[in-house]
C-alpha cells in the first residue's frame, strides 16, 4: 500500500471525523452512562469484598501481641509491631518492589536521588507526555518503530525489577555480637555485600552469606582491593583490617550466627586482632557502638 502525503492523510481524517459526527454517537450521555455503569461495578466489587471480608472475621484473640484471624481475604489485622525485634527485615509492598530493586542498584549517597527521584519521574514524564511526542497518526506497528520499542521495553523494565525486587533480600537486620560484625555493619562493606551475620544486603559485590572466604584471601582484598573493591589499608589500622578478615573468614558461608567452612583460617588472628583495636570492632552489636 503506497505511503499517504500529509495532504491526503490530513483529508481522510476530515471525511471520517465528518463521517462520526453524523452517524456516530456523542460523548454525552452514552459514554458518560458507559463509564458510570462500569464505575458502579468497580465499586460494588469492593464494597462485596469488604463486607466478605468482615464476615469471615474470627473472635478478637487474648493475647495482645497475636493477630486477629480472617478468612480468604486475609486477617482482620496483623499482631502489633515488636520494637524489642531486632532481627526484623523489612520489605515493601509488591507494587514497589521494582523501586526497591532500584535503590539496591543506586544505593550510594551519591546516587541515591538517581534511583529514588530522576528515574522514576523520567518514567512518569514519558508515561504523560508521549502521547504529545509522538503525534504519528498511523496504526500499523511497523511504522512506529520509536513508540513500540518503548511501549515494549517500559513493561519489561518493570517486571524485571519487580522480579529482582521480589527476590532480593530486605532492608537488612541487626548485626550480630561478634567481634567485627558491627564494624562491617557500619561501614563501607555494608553497601556492597550481602552477609547475613552482619545484617547488611549489599548487591554490589559477592554475596558472603553463600560463599566462604578464607583469612588470607580476605585480608589481601581489604587491605588491597581487587576490581571494583577499593583498597582501606589507608583508612583502617592493620588490626582493623585483620579484625574484618578474620569475621569475614569466621562466618561467611554460613547463617547468621554460625562459623563458616574457613573459620579454622583465622584462628589465629581472631578475635584478638578486634580486641586490640577496639571500638566496634571489639564486638557487642549494637552496643558496642555506644561505648
């Protein structure tokens, strides 16, 4: 079919909207009584759940901390929020898990207005203005190449991150008390590894929580950095560095509060290299930090 100049796209888009606006029908009342018809479902759905949902409540319970039972559509409300739970992992709802998996790309402070601000509202400005942008009046696919490939990828984007939100791990829980569990905690490691005894769920570098290290391999890579792992022989005294490695060595691989398959590696070394240096690295958890 040949190509249409703009001349005649321009007049059969004159003789179809003249063609409407005879025979077709108006805004008001028939598309306004089809929207308030379905508007009227919508609100009879949710008004028949609600009511389902307060039906199948069971009896208020006891004790003050267990949740109130429901039926099919979930308790009548959840058990009170322990403050004295430190273990705790947060996560959002599942409608912002791909925001989520965006802040554990872009978590640096420096980055961090990135993921949570200029992204999504990139996002949101196309979503509103593309309509402005592409004024390509064709219907076929093929010829809009530029719309259909962000119509496509926007999606994909999406549930990809939602996906990776879903699966990844929380907002992290407490360190643990061993010696050096609240120094790595608190510092530069946390934003990049994953170690489950530390408490912290870096995405950055390898997940400690699943994969042992032993002593030599540690501290050669603190005190020296590899790849994207800056060097902190700089920024942590020779004890501090053998204190890290040595926790890394001790417990990775493993749960939280259990030693890993290369603990024996830093037995020497740990824990009295994170006694003499003191501070968080001497152990306590949280409340080493207030010492």
């Amino acid at each position: 079919m040949p190509r249409l100049t703009a001349r005649e796209r321009r007049d059969r888009y004159q003789r179809e909207y003249a063609f409407q606006k005879r025979h077709g029908k108006s805004f008001f009342p028939h598309a306004v009584f089809h929207d308030t018809i379905v508007s009227l479902i919508v609100v009879g759905i949710i008004m028949g759940m609600s009511v389902l949902w307060w039906a199948q409540f069971e009896p208020v319970p006891m004790e003050p901390g267990v949740e109130r039972a429901g039926g099919i559509l979930g308790p009548a409300y959840e058990g009170r929020a322990d403050p004295g739970v430190e273990a705790y992992d947060p996560k959002p709802e599942w409608y912002f898990f791909f925001l989520f998996e965006l802040l554990r790309i872009f978590k640096t402070p420096e980055l961090l207005l990135v993921g949570s601000v200029i992204i999504p509202t990139i996002w949101m400005v196309l979503l509103i203005g593309w309509p402005f942008i592409d004024r390509n009046p064709d219907r076929r696919l093929s010829r809009r190449p530029i719309a259909l490939a962000v119509g496509v990828c926007v999606p994909i984007v999406l549930l990809t991150l939602t996906f990776y939100g879903s699966k990844a791990p929380g907002a992290g829980g407490a360190a643990s008390d061993a010696p050096g569990a609240a120094a790595f905690a608190g510092g530069a490691c946390s934003t990049c590894h994953t170690f489950a005894d530390a408490g912290t769920a870096g995405n950055v570098g390898p997940n400690l929580t699943e994969g042992a290290v032993n002593y030599e391999t540690a501290y050669d890579l603190i005190a020296n950095g590899k790849g994207g792992m800056p060097a902190f022989s700089g920024t942590y005294s020779e004890d501090e560095m053998k204190c890290l490695a040595g926790y890394v060595a001790t417990h990775s691989g493993a749960p939280a509060g259990e030693e890993g398959p290369e603990a024996a590696t830093a037995a020497e070394v740990y824990p009295a290299a994170c006694e003499t240096a003191g501070g968080l690295f001497a152990g306590g958890g949280a409340a080493a930090a207030g010492d």
